[in-house]
C-alpha cells in the first residue's frame, strides 16, 4: 500500500518499450484505487462485483491528476459494491449507440454478400434511410418506421419495400450480434409493424419480354449490330452479350462477366461459377450460341468473353445501348434482363417442359421431391436437346422474316457436341 501523490508516482519509472509485464501499486487511503504501471502510468479502480474482481480503467496519469483518479475510483467503487460493473455498462453503452451506417458496414463484413446486395444497402444508406444512417439503432421506433415508410411508398411502392426490408435484416441482425450480459439491445425489430398491419406494398411482376411474333426481327437486327463496322470490340462485345442473353436465358451479370475458362468450346458448354442461387451450374450451349463465341476475339491481357477496350473492369456494361435500339425498332419498352423472360416465353413455345426450362434458366425447382432429390442440378449436358430447340427456333424466325417466300420445315436441329 502506497500513499498516492504526484511526487510518488512521479519517481516510478515506466518499462521500456518492448518490455512485458506490469507493476500493480494500490493506494492505502482508498481501497481498490490503484496504478497500473506498464510503459504508461494507468489509474484503476478495482472491486468485486456480484461475486467476481472487476479491473476498470481511469484514465492515464498526466491528463488525470491522483485527485482527479481518486474521485472517480470513489465514484466506480461506489457503483462496484452496489453489484453495478462498469466496464458493462461502458460496453452497453457503446452498442446503444452504434449508429444504422455502423451496424449496415458490420454486416456486410460478416456476411458472404454480392456486390449488387451490398450496392443496394449502401444506396438505400444514402437515399431513403438517410436521416438514420447516423443515428443510433435504438432510436429507430414502430411510429417512425411507419411514418417514414408511408411517405417513401409514395414515391415509389417498389422501393419503399426493398429499402425497409434491407432495415428489417440489418435489425434483425443487430438484434443477434449484439448483446451484451445476453440481452440484446433491440427486442423487437421495429420494421415489423409493416407485417403487423399488413401493409407491404403490392408490387406486380413484371411481365416485359419481347413479343414472340417480333423475335425474328429482333434476331436479324442482332446479327446485323454484331457485325457493324461502326462498332469497335465493345460495341460488338454488347450486341454479343444481348444474343447470348437470348439463347441462354441467362442472368446478364453472369454473360457480362463471363470468362473464357468458363466456356469449352469443344465440349459446347459454359459453366455459372457463382450464380445468385448459390447453385454452380454447367449449361450446355446450342449450336447458334457455340458458333457466336467461336467467333469471339481473344484479347490479350483479359479474359472476358465479351471484352471491353472502354471500361476499367475489362467487361462491357449494362447492356442498354443495344437494347434501346432493339426497343426503338421493335416499338417496346426492353431491357437486358427482359431477355430472360424472352427466353422462358420461346422455351414455351418450343414445348420444352417448365421444370426444364427452370434449370436452363438456373432457377431453383421446388416444391417437385423427384427434382429436389433425384435430378441432376449441376451438370445439365441432357438438357442441350431442350437448349438446340430454342436456338433453332429462333434461328428459323430470323431465316423466315429475312426470306418470307422460303418455306422452312420445322426441324431440330441435332446439336453439336464436339
């Protein structure tokens, strides 16, 4: 036991730097006030509390005098022997005060998210969550909530619910990782007031495709785009992607980011290493699609199907440039991702079966235990028949649109496999 004064605890002297351990001194005019002495001269007030030895920090000695330290352990101590812990109620604290934008970051570190789920997060940060983004969570309530999701349901239904379920999953997960003695700090999630009163905005499909009767045009104007010679490798790379797109079905990230080691020619097949169901897939490709990637320049240094000389990733964009322009002609509105419901509506029309056409489309097939359970779902080389239908039945609208004397039966084609 020391007496503490500012001569006493000046003439102790710290370790030097690298040096472990630490020297413990304790004041013999307060009990449980005490110095931790390690490269730095620490003030601690210690005490049990419900049983266990609890060791608070006070603050360094220079920007806290012993008479300022001593207050304070007086204070902790008080606190201590009433079964309060401060270093809970510090911590405690500090959570209750984790703001939406903090809670919004931790979860996408912990979470396995795809750029597009965590671009959405931060936008909606940004844009309808705003005046939350720097604000405690626990001050987000069900009158607020309400409020705020009324009014941005106004502006767009569609939004309104993307943005408030991206706030139900960060609370939720808020509620889980933080809790500190076990009690989380939210103990309800506040969006759930929306699913209470049932009042989630009802947001109709979208059902934009292009017309089957307008398929034809659309394909010859595609060939014609692939092969204009106003276009540099990205424009061709773009109108690529858009016949791809349609003889696949696929996402449009998934041909935008195409590589060629996911492509074998020679088999006539291309692999989705990580598509948005999680579920690695390998496709076969009709012949009309096999031929177009032939035909692909390889560009030296990327090793993007469709490559890009215009952007910093090395692939093309969205896609849009060329899709507008199909929209003018064809006199629709079109995007690129309506080319996947194209896709489903010829697969129709070609009498390929649903559960077929799911799985080209990597969509998950449920609620059918023999598919779930018994039906290959990663190596799809026995549906190429089903894919060289729809490639043909496209290919024959074009032929038949650009010759309408010329009669062409309707055949399959048999698909090339090596």
């Amino acid at each position: 036991m020391e007496n503490f004064t500012k001569t006493f605890i000046e003439k102790l002297t710290p370790f030097q730097e690298g040096q472990k351990g630490q020297k413990l001194y304790w004041d013999k005019n307060l009990k449980g006030f005490g110095l931790r002495v390690t490269t730095v001269k620490v003030f601690i007030a210690q005490a049990r509390v419900n049983g266990k030895t609890r060791r608070v920090k006070i603050g360094d000695y220079g920007p806290w005098t012993v008479d300022q330290a001593r207050k304070k352990a007086k204070a902790l101590l008080n606190e201590m022997n009433q079964g309060i812990d401060p270093n809970r109620e510090k911590k405690v604290k500090e959570i209750q005060g984790k703001t939406l934008d903090e809670v919004a970051q931790d979860y996408i570190k912990d979470r396995s998210l795809k750029p597009l789920t965590i671009r959405d997060i931060n936008t909606h940060l940004n844009g309808t969550l705003e005046d939350w983004k720097d604000q405690p969570i626990v001050k987000i309530t069900r009158d607020k909530v309400l409020t705020l999701y009324r009014a941005k349901t106004e502006d767009s239904p569609a939004q309104a619910n993307q943005a408030f379920r991206i706030l139900r999953a960060l609370l939720n997960y808020a509620r889980a990782a933080y809790q500190p003695g076990g009690t989380p700090i939210i103990l309800d999630n506040p969006v759930n007031v929306i699913s209470d009163l049932k009042i989630w905005n009802t947001i109709k499909a979208k059902n934009r495709r292009i017309p089957l009767d307008k398929v034809s045009k659309a394909w010859n104007q595609l060939q014609e785009l692939s092969k204009y010679p106003g276009y540099g490798l990205a424009g061709h790379s773009l109108a690529d992607c858009v016949i791809f797109a349609l003889l696949t079905g696929c996402r449009w990230n998934e041909g935008q980011k195409l590589t060629w080691d996911n492509v074998n020619l020679k088999a006539g097949t291309w692999h989705i290493a990580d598509p948005k169901n999680k579920n690695s897939v390998t496709l076969p490709l009709c012949t009309q699609a096999r031929a177009m990637l032939e035909q692909r320049p390889r560009v030296e240094g990327n090793d993007f199907v469709f490559c890009s000389d215009q952007s910093k990733t090395g692939h093309i964009g969205t896609g849009r440039f060329i899709t507008d322009q199909i929209a003018k002609a064809l006199k629709i509105d079109l995007s690129p991702h309506d080319l996947r419901r194209t896709f489903r509506s010829i697969a129709a029309e070609c009498d390929v079966e649903l559960w077929r056409t799911k799985l080209l489309l990597n969509h998950k097939v449920n609620n059918d235990i023999t598919i779930e359970a018994y039906t290959e779902k990663q190596d799809l080389e026995y549906l190429r028949p089903a894919i060289q239908k729809i490639g043909d039945w496209i290919e024959r609208q074009g032929k038949i649109a650009a010759n309408p004397k010329v009669v062409i039966f309707k055949t399959t084609r048999k698909a090339k496999t090596a």
